[in-house]
C-alpha cells in the first residue's frame, strides 16, 4: 500500500473523529449550529470523500490491472485535499464571525479542495485508460484478431463451397 493510499485513509478516519466531535457539540450547544457547515464538509468532503479517493487509488488500478498513472501527483494530492478542507472549515466557522475574512479562506479552501478533486479525476481517468502505448498495442493486437478471424471464416466458406462442389 503506497503512503497516501494510508494517509488518505487516515485523514479521512481524523476527519470522522473531528466531525463527529462537532456534531455532538452541536447538539449538546444548539446555538453552535451556525457552524453545520464546517461539520458537514469535515463528514462529507472529510471523511466519505477521502475514504473514497484512498480506496479508489488503491483499488482501481487493480481493477483496471494497470498501475495508477502518475502516483507522485496522487501524493500532492492528499496535501492539497488536506489543506483545502482545513482552510475550508475554518472559511465556514470565520464566515460565521467576520463574513469578509471567512469568505476568503473558505474560497482558497474551495478552490484548493476543487483542484483536489480535479487531480482525481484526471489520474483515475488516466488509469482506467492505460498507458498509451499499452492501449495503441492492445487496439492492434484486437484488430489483428478480428482481420484474422473475418479471413478465417472466409477460407472456411471457399473450403466448404469447394467440397459440397466436389460432391454435387
Ligand atoms: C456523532 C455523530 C453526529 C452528530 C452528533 C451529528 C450532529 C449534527 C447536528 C447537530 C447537525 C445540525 C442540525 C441542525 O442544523 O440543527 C448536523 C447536520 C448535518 N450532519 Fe451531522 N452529526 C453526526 C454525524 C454525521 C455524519 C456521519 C454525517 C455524514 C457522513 C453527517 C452529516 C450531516 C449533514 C449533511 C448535516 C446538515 C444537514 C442540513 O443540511 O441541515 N453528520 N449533524
Ligand atoms: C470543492 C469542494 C466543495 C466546496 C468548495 C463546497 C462549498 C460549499 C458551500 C460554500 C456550501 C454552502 C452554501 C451556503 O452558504 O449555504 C456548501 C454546502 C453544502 N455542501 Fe459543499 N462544497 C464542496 C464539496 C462538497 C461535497 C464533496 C459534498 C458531499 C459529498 C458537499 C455537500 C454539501 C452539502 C450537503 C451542503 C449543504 C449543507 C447545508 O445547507 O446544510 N459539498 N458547499
């Protein structure tokens, strides 16, 4: 298992703790619930999404049985998922105090979170697909399949032609 598979499965399990922490304390505090939105992201974006980007780094290329594409960016990945929720949070808690500050934050937190999600896309997309060179090879290698399949049919039809002639 390659480091940010673990680290995004342990982020996403920080994110749970932290998340839930909030809710209790949101319940227990009714008041505090201005903030439901830092705690709705450390659940949503926290811990179901990460939990879903480490496990799809980790299972897909197995699926696809090519290797993941780029791993080095899955890596800066976590970084940037990280730090965007973080600053995401508190954007939504700042929102709440001082609207001109906290909306700063949470758009770089968005954005940083957003380019997360983009990288993603872009890797898995990527591994799904292949190695280029692998995909032109196996697209030849399918064709050369078919072309030898079409010409084999068509011998056996000349063949089959040629003896039931033989035996009319
Ligand atoms: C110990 C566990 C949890 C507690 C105590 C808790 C508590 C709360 C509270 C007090 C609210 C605010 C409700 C209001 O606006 O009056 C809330 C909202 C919310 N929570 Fe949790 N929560 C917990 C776990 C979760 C989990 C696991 C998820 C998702 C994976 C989640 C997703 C949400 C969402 C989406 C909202 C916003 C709902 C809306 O739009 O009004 N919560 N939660
Ligand atoms: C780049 C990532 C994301 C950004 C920048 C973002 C931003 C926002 C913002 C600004 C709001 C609040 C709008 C308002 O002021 O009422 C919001 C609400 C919400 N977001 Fe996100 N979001 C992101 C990702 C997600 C994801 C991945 C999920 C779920 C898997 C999600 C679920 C929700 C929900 C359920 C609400 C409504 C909560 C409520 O009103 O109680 N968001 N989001």
């Amino acid at each position: 298992m390659t480091w940010f598979v673990k680290a995004f499965l342990k982020s996403s399990l920080a994110w749970l703790a932290l998340g839930v922490t909030f809710g209790v304390a949101m319940a227990a505090h009714p008041v505090w619930t201005v903030y439901r939105l830092a705690h709705v992201h450390m659940m949503l974006l926290g811990f179901v999404t990460m939990m879903i980007y480490g496990v799809a780094y980790h299972v897909i290329p197995h699926f696809v049985g090519f290797r993941l594409h780029r791993p080095a960016l899955a890596g800066a990945h976590w970084w940037i998922a990280n730090a965007g929720l973080l600053l995401m949070a508190c954007g939504f808690v700042a929102r709440v105090l001082e609207p001109a500050v906290g909306t700063v934050i949470l758009a770089s937190g968005g954005a940083l979170s957003a380019l997360g999600a983009y990288l993603f896309v872009y890797l898995i997309w990527r591994t799904i697909d292949g190695p280029a060179r692998l995909r032109q090879a196996s697209e030849r290698a399918a064709r050369a399949v078919e072309r030898s399949a079409t010409q084999g049919s068509r011998t056996l039809t000349v063949v089959a032609m040629q003896s039931s002639a033989r035996h009319a």
